[in-house]
C-alpha cells in the first residue's frame, strides 16, 4: 500500500511476470495445453458415425422384418406362460440367445436347476465357438466394444458379417449392425409381452417368421458365395437327423453337419498342391 498526493490509500500493483522461454513440449502434463481438433476433422468423424448408422439401418432392416414378429411372439409366450411382462425384457436384453431363449420359459417356469440351464445353454449355443473363428472382431476398437460385439454375436449378426460385401465394413458399422439386432429383438418381445392379453396365445404362421429368416439369409449367402456342396450337405444333414433322431433334429443335425464340414475341410487341405519353392541359383 502507498499513500498518493491528498491522502488517499492506493493499492501496489505488481509488476508483470516475466515471458517464460520454457516450449510447450517441456511443460509439466498439467500446464500443456490440451490439443484441440481442426473443426474439419470433428465434422468427418461425426459425418462417418452417422454414415455407419445409416448402414446398418439399411442392412439389418430385412433381419429386422423377421426378428421384430418373433419378437412378439416370444413375448406372448412369456405372458401366457405365467410369467410377468418384463421378463420379455429380461431375457432379449440380458440372455440375448435366441432359441434358447424359448426353452428357458419353460425351465424358468419348472424351476429348472441352474446345472440344468447351464447344460441346455451350452449344448444350444456351442456352434458360436465356430462362430468366433471367422467373425471379424479384430475391426471392432475397445474393450466395450468388443465385449459388446461378443455378447451380440448372433446367427444373424454373424451372416450379415462374414459376408463378401462385408468385409470392408468397419467396426463402428459392425457394433450399430448389432445394436439394432438386438434393438428388434427387444422392442419386438417387450411389445408382445404389454399387448399379450390381446393377442391369442398361438398364431397360425408366426412361429413361421424365424424359418423365413433363415431361408432369405441362406439365400443371400449363397449368392455371395455360389458355393453348392455347402446347403447340399446342410439339406442331407438336415433330413438324416430328421428320420434317426427326430426327438433331437436340431442337434443331431448341427453335429453331422459340422462334421461334415470338417472332414470337407480336411480333404480340401489335402488335395490342395503346396506351393513349389523357387529353384535356387
């Protein structure tokens, strides 16, 4: 403090700090400046997010006429079975398995063993070890990510993924692709499981919807791939279990028809020439 001319009290003003002469790449991390994005790269990445979006809208649309019905067919099944509306939920948002999802109405209703579940959920759902061995999860960035695209992987997801066209997709439009799998999925059995009370407990065709899904996915894949010997062996699989085992079609036929493709595998690996190494000078 200092007195001025008249008496009157003025406050000291500190001299200016001198310029520090220290660069920006040797402050400590707290005092650098943070970089900032050009406006032009934070417009691209939020024209790309919404690119992906709009992709898999387009791609999963023709799975999603299918997984929405049984959506709500399952969802009348809950309700009819005894159980309240939100186990729909429950079940399409945590288990997420498909047709293990029906069996386990009914041994959520018999208070099945958890033993027993864990055996019926490994049984139904063990082609997804197959599944994993091509499934393009190396695109997919982060451990969410990537923990959410396993949990998502699906028979559908799987088809629309591995396909030729797919293989240039990136891990964004991968995730969205599953996102709204599952989104269908829910939506669907949520609303059936609300309106279930209105709807009778079985309609003729809808239990149809799943095998439809399937023929037009089976369908796409082939023209993709023009590969015969591959539905050829599905369709002999499919009608031998049918006729020895028709207590246990479904994996009776899942087991030959893996077989079958290994054995395909291991001859078509045994055929195949080795390259001829380059004659040395």
């Amino acid at each position: 403090m200092t007195t001025a001319p008249g008496g009157t009290l003025t406050r000291a003003v500190p001299p200016p700090a001198p310029a520090s002469d220290t660069p920006a790449s040797e402050l400590p991390a707290s005092e650098t400046p943070a970089p900032e994005m050009p406006a032009d790269e934070t417009t691209a990445a939020a024209s790309s997010a919404r690119n992906d979006l709009t992709a898999a809208l387009r791609d999963s649309s023709s799975v999603g006429l299918g997984l929405f019905p049984l959506g709500i067919a399952f969802g009348v099944l809950v309700v009819h079975a005894g159980l309240s509306w939100w186990w729909a939920t429950a079940f399409t948002a945590l288990v997420y398995a498909g047709s293990l999802e029906f069996l386990l109405i009914g041994l959520v209703v018999a208070v099945a063993p958890l033993a027993q579940i864990a055996l019926t959920a490994f049984l139904v759902n063990f082609r997804h070890v197959f599944y994993a061995l091509s499934f393009p999860l190396h695109r997919v960035g982060g451990r969410f990510g990537r923990a959410y695209s396993t949990f998502a992987m699906t028979d559908e997801a799987y088809a629309l993924t591995t396909g030729q066209q797919a293989r240039s997709w990136s891990g964004r439009r991968i995730i969205w692709l599953q996102v709204l799998c599952q989104l269908y999925w829910v939506v669907g059995a949520t609303a059936g499981a609300l309106f279930g009370a209105l709807v009778p407990a079985r309609l003729v065709g809808l239990d149809f919807a799943l095998t439809a899904l399937f023929v037009v996915l089976a369908l796409d894949a082939y023209r993709a791939r023009r590969d015969v010997p591959t539905p050829a062996l599905a369709l002999v699989c499919a009608l031998a279990a049918r006729f020895l085992f028709p207590g246990q079609m479904l994996l009776a036929a899942t087991a030959l028809f893996t077989a079958g493709l290994l054995a395909r595998r291991a001859l078509t690996r045994h055929r195949t020439p080795a390259p001829k190494e380059p004659a040395r000078a």
